[in-house]
C-alpha cells in the first residue's frame, strides 16, 4: 500500500508545540503493508473487543531535529526514515451495570511498539507512547420523553516518549502523565445537544509528545443545534 505525501510534508511550514516543523520537497511516498487480527465477546452485561496488528513501512515518514537558530524550541522537518515496524494491541471493555441498566464501567487502551531503522541505527525510541488508555464510568437517564441527561467521568493518560535521530543521539523526549475529566450532556431527540467538559480537574500539568502542554483546570461549553 503505498500512502502520498500530505501537502503540509512537502512543501509548508506548520507549527507543532510551539516549534516549526518544515516541509521537505524531497520526500517519498510512504509504502506500508499491514496485518490485522480483531476480536470481540458480548455475553449479558460484558462486552470485550481486541485488536492486534502489525505495520511494516518502508520510507516511513518522520520527523527530525534542525540546529536551533535561537533561544526557541530547535525547529524540525519531515524526513524518509527506511523502514518502521509497529507492532500494537488494543483492548476495550465495558460492563453495564445490573441494577443500573444505563450506567456503564468502561476501560480502553493500547500497547505500541515502534520500531525505526535508519540503516545505521535502529532504535525503539521513536516518540511513540507504548502506553495509552482510558478508564471511567458512563451514565444515561432520560428527562422526559424527548431530553436525555447523560454523564461520564473518567481518566486518561500515556506513558512518556523519546526520539533518537539517524545517529542514535536522543533528541526529544516526553514525560507520561493522566487526567481526570468529566464530560455532561443534555440533548434532545430531534432539536440540540448541549455539552460541558471538565477537563484536567486535579490542576495536573503535562505535554503529550508532539504536542502543546495541557491545559490546566479548564472547561468547554459547546452546543449543536438540528434544522
């Protein structure tokens, strides 16, 4: 399977973090080949999915560092690195509660495994999480015969990354972290849906690898209305 380079990769500079990322006109198409294996298990109350899969890329598109022109975060570009073999599990289950047939405890989460082969160097540092996952406890009632209330607390985090270049020097690295939030929800069957998150409610501070820090204690008013 072979993917094309996006636009951004070979031509645009975008901004990630706070740090330029440059494009490269020099780049090739990214060729990967993957096998994936699935499945699921629903019995009562219990429901289980898994995944596992398997990638193998060649002219696997990544990022690498740039000598840094000032006090900023060193710039980076996209660059071929020769081949990447992933290697991945993913779990999820959820379990309704039996007194409470709208209340639902629910887990997912993922173990990751890059592997990048400069030619020179090969490395398992390659700025992929090998942890992820997500844990919480979910609940629907109705209000009436057209609004439904629902409700969901949980927690979300990964482990930390690092990123070893072509010469095996470790360039960029990521602590793990986890929050917890708490999303609620009024909606109406045909007219609007209305939402606040709560995010990040223990005033923890984090960076997810690659991106911007987190937010501190924060909240999100959304709404949608239907025509």
């Amino acid at each position: 399977m072979k993917r094309q380079q996006a636009l951004e990769q070979l031509f645009l500079t975008t901004s990630a973090s706070g740090t330029a990322v440059y494009g490269n006109p020099d780049l090739s198409p990214e060729r990967a080949n993957t096998l994936e294996l699935g499945a699921r298990y629903r019995g009562g109350p219990v429901t289980l999915d898994a995944t596992l899969f398997h990638t193998r890329a060649r002219d696997y598109i990544g990022e690498e560092d740039l000598p840094a022109a000032g006090p900023g975060p060193a710039p980076r570009r996209f660059i071929n690195v020769d081949r990447a073999n992933t290697t991945g599990l993913e779990l999820r289950a959820e379990y309704d509660l039996p007194t409470l047939d709208t209340t639902t405890l629910y887990a997912s989460g993922s173990v990751l495994e890059r592997e990048l082969d400069y030619g020179r160097v090969t490395t398992t540092d390659s700025g992929t999480p090998r942890l992820g996952g997500r844990a919480g406890v979910r609940h629907a009632r109705p209000v009436s015969d057209t609004l439904m209330f629902d409700a969901d607390l949980y927690a979300r985090g990964e482990s930390g990354a690092k990123l070893r270049n072509a010469e095996g020097e470790l360039t960029s690295r990521s602590s793990g972290y986890g929050t917890l939030n708490v999303r609620l929800g009024l909606g109406h069957s045909e007219h609007f849906d209305l939402g606040l998150d709560l995010y990040n409610l223990l005033d923890r501070a984090y960076a997810p690898y690659g991106e911007v820090p987190g937010a501190e204690r924060s909240a999100s008013l959304t709404g949608t209305l239907y025509f």
